[in-house]
C-alpha cells in the first residue's frame, strides 16, 4: 500500500465511525479535513489532544473544516470517550490500521521498557479538493489544535 504525500490527493478510504455511521473521504469533498490521529481513547494526552480540538471547533467550522479524531479503538470504545468529553466531531475506528497505514502512523514506541506498535499522534490537513497540504508528525499536544487552525485559515 502507498502512503500519503504533500500535495497529492488522498486516496479515498472508508471507516467506521461514531453516531452509526461509515465515513469516506469523498464525504468531505468541499471542506477542508483535519485528520487527527491518536493513540488511545480515555488517556491523558489523547483527552487533552481532544479537548483542545473540542475547543476551536466552531472556529474550524467557521473556516469550512471539518475534524475527525482517529485511532485503533473501536466504534464502541468511540462513542463513550466522545459522549464523556463532549466532542462536536466524530471518532473514526480503524482497528484494522488501513488508515494508519496509508498515513504511515504506526511506530514503534516503548512503552514500561517493551517495544510496542502504536499510534504516533499525528494530524493531517487536506483541502477542498482532496489533496494533502500539510502534515503534522510527533505532535506535542500544548498548542498544536491552534496551531492546526492557523494552517486551516491560511489554506
């Protein structure tokens, strides 16, 4: 499978998410996308990642974006960590890691001294079009959700 790269189209996928439905790429065509990958519900850095996000959403619905969190987690693990923190936005569940992988996400990191495979929390901007404009990669959570927003005002 190929990965995304600035400036090229993202390829359509298609994941299940919250409020019972399935989501595409192509269901977005005409807003910007902020696509925010993380490593797991109801964790301390994912919850505060959310919030912020949470925070700026009329401002991202203002600028035409729309944002969606993503991780392995499933709908149902979704749905509670959704509803307990009031997010506006749906959670896509990609627990078979297409999305993760398309994006190129998944790393090792070491976690109570083993090596594990998880999520690098990462956020991804696609325009009206599709195409891939800008990447976030090792994203340190204080300050990134605004810093997200600034890139969807100057798209």
């Amino acid at each position: 499978m190929t990965t995304v790269t600035l400036g090229q189209a993202v390829p359509d996928f298609q994941l299940p998410a919250t409020g019972d439905k399935t989501l595409a790429l192509a269901d977005f065509r005409g807003k910007r996308l902020v696509l925010y990958f993380y490593p797991k519900d109801n964790t301390p850095g994912c919850t505060q990642e959310g919030q912020a996000f949470r925070d700026l959403s009329d401002q991202f619905e203002q600028a035409n974006a729309v944002i969606l969190g993503v991780s392995r987690d499933s709908v149902k693990m979704h749905e509670g960590f959704k509803t307990k923190q009031g997010f506006p936005f749906d959670l896509l569940a990609d627990q078979e890691e297409s999305l993760c992988q398309l994006f190129d996400v998944i790393t090792m990191k070491n976690m109570y001294g083993k090596q594990v495979r998880g999520i690098e929390r990462s956020t991804f901007l696609v325009d009206e079009q599709g195409v891939l404009q800008k990447e976030w990669r090792k994203v340190k959570v204080k300050g990134h959700a605004e810093e997200v927003l600034q890139a969807v005002l100057a798209l």
